[in-house]
C-alpha cells in the first residue's frame, strides 16, 4: 500500500514538473481612459483579449483592466456591443473584465502585474486576480491609454512614470517571475517609457506605438462612413493594425519581429512604432505570448486589413478633432451646429490657456526663453530624463495647477508639451523651475479648479 502511494506521489511530482518547464503564458491587458470620447482604448483591449483567449489562454491567465462604460453607454447605438473597427464584430461578448470603474488605478494595475494578492486585497477590498508566474513562464503586458513624455494616464491622475515601471519590472525579474515579458505601449510618447531606460538583459521586449517624442494616433473615427457611431474612434492606430494582424497570423510561425514590421508599415505618414529591450526576443513565435490561433487560411486573409485610407487624429487633442469631425454634416444655422461651433471655440480657449501656462515657464526663469521658435522646439526635442527633478515638476503641476491635470481635455493637450519640462529640468535647478511653475498657475485661470 504504501509503495502504491509512492508511485502515485511520483507520478504527479514528474508531472509537475514538466508542467512548469514548459512553461505558462500570462496577460495583462489595460485601458484607463474612459467616457464616449475614449471608446477606441476599450476596444482595442477588449479585441486583444478576444484574440488572446482564442489563442487557447485560459482566463485564469489573462488579467483585463477596463473602465467598462462604452457597452452601456447612453450614446452606443448598438447597445451592449463594442466594434473595434467598422467590420462591426462584436468584441466585447465574453469579455472577462476583472477591474473596472474605479479599480481601473496604477496601484492595482502593478499589484496585479508583480503578482502581489495582498496587495490587490489591501487596495480593493476584495480577492483580486494577479499574475501568478514563475521563471519559465511568459507574460504580456498591453496598454492602450493617453500618455505623455515618460507617462502612461491613468484616470485619477495618479500617472504611472516610465521610472516606476522600470522599477516593477526589474523586481520582478530579480524574483525570477518570468523568462521573457512582452510589453506593448500605445500611448501618445510611448517610447518615453522605455528608451534609455529598460536593460537589454532583463528578458524584456517592448514595443512602442510611437517615439519618445510624437504622438500616437487613433483611427475609425470617421462618421461619414458610419453615423451611427460617430463622434468617437473605434481603436488606435498601431493597435488596430497589431491586434488584427495576430487574429490573422498562422501564430506558431510568425515571429514578433514580423509583426513589428506590418506595424511600422501600417502606421506610416503618422507616427513610429518602436522597439526596446532585448531584440532578440522578437525572433521568438507569437503563439508564445498570445496563445496559438486555430484559424483556417480563408479566414485569416479576409481578416487581414489596410489601414492606408483612414484619417488618423492624435491622441492629445482627439476631443478637439472629433467635435471638428461632428460639424461637418451638421447644416449651418442650425442650433446643434451653433452647439458644436461653440463647443470648438470653448476648447480653443482651452488650449491657448494651457499654451499660456506651458510657455509662461520659461518665460518666468528666463526671458530670453520667450522666443517661440525655441519654445517650440523644446515641446518637441529632449533627450533623456533626468527623474531626480522631473517627479517633483510633475508633482508641482499636479499640485499647483489642478485645473490641467484633473481636466482630461486640457491635460493630454499640456502633457504633449511637457518637453518643455524635460528640456528645463537639464538647464536650471528644480527649485528654480518648480518656483516658475507655481508662478504659472498664479497667473492662468484655467489652474483653479
Ligand atoms: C496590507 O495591509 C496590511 C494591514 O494594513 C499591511 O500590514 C500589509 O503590509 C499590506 N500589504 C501590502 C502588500 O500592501
Ligand atoms: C531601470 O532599471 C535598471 C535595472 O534593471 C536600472 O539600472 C536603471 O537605472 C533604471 N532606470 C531608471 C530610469 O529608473
Ligand atoms: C536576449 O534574449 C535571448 C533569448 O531569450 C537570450 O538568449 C539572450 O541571452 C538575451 N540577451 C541578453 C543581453 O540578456
């Protein structure tokens, strides 16, 4: 009897064994943004998940993080479904959202991710799914969001830092929680969160939907073709193309390098995709992050898409084009014309007040910064952060000026500035510049809330 138990033991313990050398395959798929407006962030993450669950990963494994305002909202006229572009497939039945609505925090996003079930519990009150790995398991990591120069967004302007992501990663990799981790960033300066900053030698991929310095862009936002669903876009540029081309792909073949390269042909004359970390990991299949795909042939072609003829609008200032967007169509004279042309003004306002605040900072330490080429210039080109300084200056705008950072409108269109920031943050003490800053605010009324 007892021999009998030991070969059972055995068995299982080989078992086991076996099990964790091959290896599983995690995911963490997240969108903070949310309102109507947003509505191609949700999606994009919602299709990912379709794609990935598809692929044979079980939801045991796949973490989604959504706001989940989009099905339901009053401005849906397909109520209860999600199209992530106007081939109108539902992407949004089955989906398994494990935080929504105000669980949708960077706090509880990297609790989830470094795999710390107390900490979800402390910060949710609850029982929290978390990404359970080990060193012979794979994770990926996908975000679709706003962001800014070395910021991801997220909606209680709690921001997650490109430093803080650094951080959690390279802890993780300490702790041997993975063997490689993919991460996917579509945000506006997405390379900001990686460049010069994440090690080559960590197990680490990143892909990028734009440089440190460009914005991202989203698409399907196009009501002349699809009235129902105007006034919003269906999904992100780079998202869209990655998304799709995974639920087309032959997974166990195709590598995440060729993926890459589909990407970077989609997304130009608008921005471009990047890639950091250790290269080498893109020759690695894309069934080892996304699952295997059991498409037939026929199937993948017609799924297979161009995005050439889209109108693609940045992600900073996507309020401003889509109310652009909405006058067209609407005859002249009429009231919801005279509402949207008044909606368009009030948002120009907007953005003169945060172009005044943004350039009254150098112009407060320094006037021969006034110059509006040199302003200009430095919203667009900066090197490396120097986080020492530029954690306090985002804490300064946070605090000094809240009218920006809690105002969605007027925050994404600022942080597409904030190489003005990074530039500064080389040249005088942050003393100096945190003093401009407060300075800035005293004078702008848009930073009152
Ligand atoms: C969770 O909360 C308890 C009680 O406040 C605290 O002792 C513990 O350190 C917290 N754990 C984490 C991981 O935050
Ligand atoms: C990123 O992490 C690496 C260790 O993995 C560290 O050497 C580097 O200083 C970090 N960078 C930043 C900007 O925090
Ligand atoms: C990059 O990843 C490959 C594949 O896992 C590995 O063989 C190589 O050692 C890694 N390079 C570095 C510098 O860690």
């Amino acid at each position: 009897m007892a021999g009998y138990k030991c070969v059972i033991l055995l068995l299982c313990l080989t078992f086991t064994t076996a099990q964790a050398a091959k290896g599983k395959t995690w995911a963490l798929l997240a969108a903070s943004a949310n309102g109507w407006g947003n509505y191609g962030m949700q999606a994009d993450v919602y299709h990912a998940y379709q794609v990935i669950k598809k692929g044979g990963i079980p939801d045991e494994q796949i973490i989604v993080m959504a706001y989940d305002d989009i099905a339901q909202n009053s401005l849906n006229p397909f109520k209860g479904k999600v199209f992530h572009s106007y081939d109108m497939m539902d992407v949004y039945k089955g989906v398994n959202i494990d935080y929504s609505g105000k669980s949708v925090t960077k706090e509880i996003f990297l609790a989830a991710l470094r795999g710390d079930k107390e900490g979800v519990k402390n910060l949710t009150g609850r029982e929290g799914k978390v990404i359970d790995s080990g060193p012979n398991d794979n994770i990926f990591v996908y975000i679709s969001d706003h962001g800014g120069p070395g910021i991801v967004c997220w909606l209680d302007g709690n921001d997650l830092t490109a430093k803080e992501l650094n951080k959690t990663i390279t802890t993780m990799h300490q702790n041997k929680r993975y063997k490689h981790m993919v991460l996917y960033i579509d945000t506006c300066n997405a390379g900001s969160m990686f460049k010069n900053i994440l090690p080559n030698d960590i197990g680490v991929y990143a892909v990028t939907a734009t440089t440190a310095t460009e914005p991202a862009f989203s698409v399907e936002c196009n009501s002349q073709y699809f009235s129902d669903l105007s006034w919003t876009c269906l999904g992100g540029l780079f998202s869209i193309n990655w998304v799709y081309e995974t639920e087309s792909d032959e997974r166990t073949s195709a590598t995440l390098e060729q993926q890459f390269k589909e990407a970077k042909i989609a997304c130009e004359k608008f921005s471009v995709p990047k890639q950091y970390g250790n290269h080498s990991i893109a020759r690695l299949a894309q069934s080892k992050f996304f699952g295997d795909s059991a498409l037939k042939p026929k199937l993948r072609r017609r799924l297979r898409r161009s995005t050439k003829n889209m109108q693609a609008i940045p992600k900073h200032m996507q309020a401003y084009y889509l109310l652009q967007n909405r006058l067209v169509g609407l005859p002249n004279g009429s009231p919801e014309h005279e509402t949207v042309a008044k909606d368009i003004t009030r948002y120009e306002t907007l953005m003169d007040q945060v172009d005044s605040f943004m350039e009254a900072i150098p112009y407060t330490i320094d006037a021969s910064f006034q110059t509006n080429e040199n302003v200009e210039w430095r919203k667009r080109n900066f090197g490396d952060i120097d986080w020492k300084c530029y954690e306090p200056v985002i804490e300064s705008v946070k605090t000094k000026c809240p009218g920006i950072w809690y105002n969605e409108e007027a925050k994404y269109y600022a942080l597409s500035q904030f190489g003005i920031l990074i530039n500064l943050c080389n040249e005088v003490p942050v003393e100096k510049l945190r003093a401009a800053i407060t300075c800035a605010a005293d004078i702008n009324p848009l930073c009152k809330l």
